[in-house]
C-alpha cells in the first residue's frame, strides 16, 4: 500500500548529501493522519519515533550538479560510506 507519493530530488547546482535508511517495524505501519507537502524542515527522527520504529542500517553519498551542455543534467558521485546498526 503506497503511504505517501515518491517525491523525487530536484538539486540545484553543486554538491547534495543524499541518505537512505532502513528502518524496523514493530507493528504493520498505520496511515497516516497528515501526509506533508514538502519535506522542508522533515524530522526522520520524530518520524520514526512516533512510529516506534528503530534505524537498521543506513548509506550516504554525496554527488554535485554541474551546468551541463544541450540543457541535460550530469551527475557525479564524490563519496559512498555505508553504516550498520545492530
């Protein structure tokens, strides 16, 4: 069951942190009651709680936008690290 519609990134010009988590579930996730807008000034770490969910394991990378020729976007990743809790 989709929860929440995917919201693609849409980075500016330079270098972004991207992170992707991996969560444990006590319980079947319920609806929400409010879904945000946006994710400006989202708060995983009140999320999750309210949820009582626990982080499993994470990565990050990080990779820049530069101004591409012919109107394309170019990315370029600079660093990968992968970390596990548990």
């Amino acid at each position: 069951n989709q929860v929440v519609e995917y919201m693609a990134p849409n980075p500016r010009l330079g270098i972004h942190r991207y992170v992707i988590m991996l969560f444990k579930q006590k319980q079947p996730l319920r609806m929400l009651e409010r879904v945000p807008l946006s994710r400006d000034n989202f708060s995983t770490e009140a999320f999750t709680a309210s949820l009582g969910m626990e982080t499993a394991a994470a990565v990050f990378f990080s990779c820049g936008r530069e101004r591409a020729p012919r109107s394309s976007s170019s990315y370029r990743i600079y660093g990968e690290r992968v970390m596990e809790h548990g």
